[in-house]
C-alpha cells in the first residue's frame, strides 16, 4: 500500500509546432500519418474559443495509460474526440507519488522542487510553488480548489489557495467535486483519486489483475459524473473548461501485488489527456527512432513446408525462465502462422511457447501448460518492414512481457498454478512444434534468439538494433541465436556457444531483402508530467516568467 508520506509502431499523428521552453527540446515534425490538427500556441490568447477561462485537473494516482484504454472507461474515451492527448508520456523517476504529484503541480522536476520519495523531507515549494498558487498570484480573483484523497499534496504541495479539502474516499473525494462544481464557481479545481494506486499495491499494476481494472472503471464512473456536473452548471455556456486528466506514475506486477518507484518505462510511462470543446482530435505518439537498413539474403517462408527445426531439448524450458526474441518481414499472412515455438498450437492451453502472427496483421504471443493460458496481442507487422519481437517469460516474476522495435508493448500474469511448458516437441521457426501447422508466415524470419533467462528492459532495448556479440552484458545466458542471412543451404547456423543448426526439411528460396527496422525510442516530444502545469499557466493566459525556471512546455492547441 502507499505510504502516508510517500512506442502499429507509432509516429506522431499530428503535425504540431512546439511551443518554446526553458528544455529547449525539439519541434514534432510532420508525418504522412498526420491528422488534421491545430498547431501548439506561442500566446495565451484564445481566437477559436471564447467564455470564462475555466480548469479542472482530474489526477488517477497510479493509473496505466495500458489498462485505462484497454478497461471499461466510456467516460475517459469519450474525452478523446475533442482531446490532445498521448498514451506514451512520461513521468520522471523515481517514480514515487510524492515526486509525481509535486512535479506535476509545480511544473518543475525534482532537481528543482526537491522532492524524491514520499518523505517531503527537503521540499523547496517556496522558490516553486505549484501553480495554483501561481495563478492565485497572478489574479487573486480567480476561485482556485484542490480536493484531493492522498494528504500529503495538500500539506505540502499545495498551499496559498482559497479551497483545500482532503478526504479519506475517493467517493467523498467526487462528491465534494460535484458540490463544489454545482453549488461552488471554481476557475481551477484540482482533484486527486487514490483507488487504483491502492489496487495497483495490493493486487498488481496491469489490466490483466480484476482488481486493478474494477477500480480504473469504478473511477470512470466517479469522472462521468463530474463532467455531467460541469455541463449542467447554470452558466456551462458561457464558460470555457479545459478538462486535464493524468495519472502520477505507472507500475508494475510483482509477484501478487504490485508496486512502483523505480524507472522502467512501465513505471514513468503515463497518459495525458488536455480536453476542451474545440480541439481536434490529437493523438501524440513517441516516435521510432533511427531507422535502421536490413540488407542481407534470408530464408523466405512462402510455405508451411518450410521451416527450420531442432529436437534438441535445451527448448523445452519447464518452470524456468526464458526470452525469445526474433525479427520477421511480411507483406501478409493468413490465420495465425507461428514464427517460433514450441509447443501444438492447435490450441492456446498445450504446453509451451508460440510466438506468432495474428489477424488483423499484428501479432501475439502465448504460454500454455494444458490447464491455463497466457496472451498479450503486439502491433502491425505486415507492413514489408523488419520488426524486431521479444517475448519474456518470468517465473520468478510470475509475468509475461513483450516487447516490438525497441519499446515496451504489454504484460500479463502468469497464475501461481502455472505449471510446466515443456511440450517435447521441437523447436521451430516458421512452425509450431508439431511441424504441420496449416498456416504460414510469407516472409523472411532472422535474428532468432533464445535466452535461458528473463532479461531485462535495458538489456532487451539497448540490443534491438544491433547484432549480439560476447560484450553483450547476458552472454552466458544466449543458448541460440540464428542471424538467418546465411544466403544459401538447408540450415539455419547457430552463432551462440551452443552451436545447435536449426534445419529446414525442404530447401528455402534464398532471396536478398532490404528493408528497414525502426528501433529505440525518442522520449523528448511526448508529453511530460512538467507539462501540465505549464500548459494550466497557459490557458489562464499567465505570462510565463522566465525565472520561474519552469521545465515544461504546452500542449494546447493555437488560438488558445
């Protein structure tokens, strides 16, 4: 529980010029996927919106960007057609509340507002106050509120202000909202809800745990009626919300509970969502980054006689951990072809592993051991480009993560009932371990790698792009890697330690290929925690002081 103090691979969907700010980061530039977007503002002055400048920031401790969308959430997704927003923004680590929450509201990191773990013990509000107490500053008029369930933010973030409540429900917490937003007339009202950080701890951190994703749609329900709350007030029509809703942190599973603090992606990854009536739909994705060349002669899988295969029980991994990694290129597919395996996949329950594709051209993977299952669906695949996949296998862990070109996709967990995956089938690529399975692939498959440990997320994303040699930090834990670009023959040779041959049955076709593999990830254009009090500033129209030494940027549309 807290403590009472306590990357289809995506390109940016909107063309958006950034506003200039003391983290001199790059402009968002243009891309064929582009939707028709307004371009960032320079100024606070509004030309497409008019009415009384009004703010309501509806904080999720600890919500996941994964299992709010992926969750019950009408209320949430209704926001989006009229939102600028991102699943792939970024909280600062360490990634606990005290840190999430104090950057978030004062608009400056914890190098500036001194605050790394949930203690408080060295704040330095006073030289960065958060922004609430910046606007009352700025106009002592304005009506400002913060009505928060976890007490630390309003005894010692937030002060200077005219409302500050604390409950002890997040129920009490949206009660006290919907009053003051029906009897009250706040300007900015803050608001915080605690419940999925508390499902998250006890339960675990991932859309997969029943726990955690009743609460994310428990607290939909709480913002359905707030909004209808706003929209009902007597003067709605003459007032001009932004609606900001974000979490602190993310998290992840541990075992059966879960927890966070640390600085995986997983844990600093968040969403931000900035809704007014006027915006156009903005979605802000992270972009790839670089792209990589893939030259060389493969193997084609145009049939499901073509495979390479060993019997070698190295493959059949038991109750121990694993990683699997591979690169595939297809221009199509039909059914869900498997691209490694190990096991029948006939049927997801059979024991074993299946890296595969699967319709709607993207693909999944699975774990079975005959009584229960496990699957997490990837991206697009069937695009002619190289994708690099990752499967991770955690016993100790008790999860299943996956990863594509560099960036994290998902997980879920494995029950402590979960027995053994070894199947006794042969390991393939371009088959699953039957080798008769009807469906296949139609492309290259190379850079096949087997792990006999559960690597980590540095480990996985600082060798996507690049070949695996003895430097590599795991080496001793690489028990197969076929490069596949051995341009000729019957085999596919093993360049690890191992020196286990995959072997085709039938000769492949061996045709030169060159296509690109997009892999790292850029996090400097994705939203940050930093920018929601910068772009609050701006919407009240707050000439920014430089020597605030704010860290962050806005996101809101020109004209506002």
């Amino acid at each position: 529980m807290k403590k009472i103090f306590r990357l289809s691979y995506v390109t940016i969907l909107a063309s958006v010029l950034l506003v200039t700010s003391c983290t001199n980061e790059p402009t968002l530039a243009s891309d064929e996927s582009s939707v028709n977007a307004k371009t960032i503002s320079k100024t606070g002055k509004s030309t497409l919106s008019s009415g009384t400048k009004k703010l309501l920031i509806i904080g999720i401790d600890g919500c996941r960007a994964d299992a709010l969308m992926g969750a019950n959430t009408p209320n949430v997704h209704a926001l989006l057609p009229n939102s600028v927003y991102s699943l792939d923004a970024l909280t600062e680590a360490p990634t606990w509340s005290g840190n999430g929450w104090s950057t978030m509201l004062s608009g400056v990191t914890h190098l500036k507002h001194g605050v790394t773990d949930n203690s408080f013990s060295s704040p330095n509000f006073g030289t960065y106050p958060s922004f609430l107490k910046r606007l009352e500053t700025y106009n002592t008029a304005l009506r400002t509120m913060s009505i928060v369930h976890w007490a630390p933010i309003n005894t010692y973030i937030v002060d200077g202000i005219d409302l500050e409540k604390t409950l002890t429900t997040d129920l009490a917490v949206k009660n006290e909202v919907v009053t003051a937003l029906t009897n009250d007339n706040p300007d900015a009202l803050f608001l915080h809800f605690d419940d999925v950080d508390h499902a998250g701890h006890s339960y675990g951190f991932s859309l997969s745990v029943p726990q955690y994703k009743s609460s994310i749609e428990i607290t939909d329900g709480y913002i359905g009626e707030i909004l209808t709350a706003l929209k009902n007030r007597p003067n709605y029509a003459n007032e001009d919300w932004l609606v900001i809703v974000a979490p602190d942190h993310g998290g992840i599973v541990t075992g059966s509970t879960g927890s966070h603090g640390g600085s995986s992606y997983e844990e600093r990854n968040i969403f931000t969502i900035f809704n007014n009536k006027n915006f156009t739909s903005t979605k802000i994705e992270k972009p790839v980054d670089p792209t990589t060349s893939i030259t060389g002669k493969f193997a084609t899988f145009n049939s499901n006689s073509i495979y390479a295969s060993t019997n070698n029980a190295l493959y059949n991994f038991g109750s121990s951990s694993f990683t699997v990694e591979c690169r595939i290129k297809t221009f199509g597919y039909s059914s869900d072809p498997s691209i490694v395996s190990n096991k029948n996949w006939v049927s997801g329950k059979n024991r074993g592993f299946v890296i595969c594709a699967n319709t709607g051209g993207t693909w999944k993977v699975n774990i079975g051991d005959t009584q229960n299952r496990v699957d997490i669906s990837g991206g697009t695949i069937n695009d002619g480009k190289w994708h690099h996949l990752t499967m991770v296998v955690d016993r100790t862990a008790k999860l299943v993560k996956t990863y594509q070109d560099g960036a994290f996709v998902g997980q879920a967990v494995i029950v402590n009932s979960f027995g053994s995956l070894t199947s006794g089938l042969p390991f393939a690529v371009g088959q699953d371990g039957t080798l008769t399975y009807g469906a296949n692939v139609n492309g290259n498959i190379a850079e096949v790698r087997v792990w006999n440990k559960a690597l980590s997320e540095a480990s996985i994303l600082n060798y996507t792009c690049s070949s695996v040699t003895s430097s590599h930090p795991d080496y001793a834990n690489l028990i197969g890697y076929w490069k596949g670009d051995n341009g000729l023959g019957n085999s596919f040779t093993d360049s690890s330690a191992q020196q286990i041959a995959l072997t085709f049955p039938n000769i492949p076709t061996w045709t030169t290929s060159t296509a690109t593999l997009k892999c790292g990830t850029a996090s400097g254009v994705v939203p940050k925690m930093v920018d929601i009090a910068y772009s609050s500033l701006q919407w009240f129209g707050v000439p920014i002081n430089s020597g605030w030494l704010l860290d962050g940027r806005s996101w809101l549309p020109a004209g506002n």
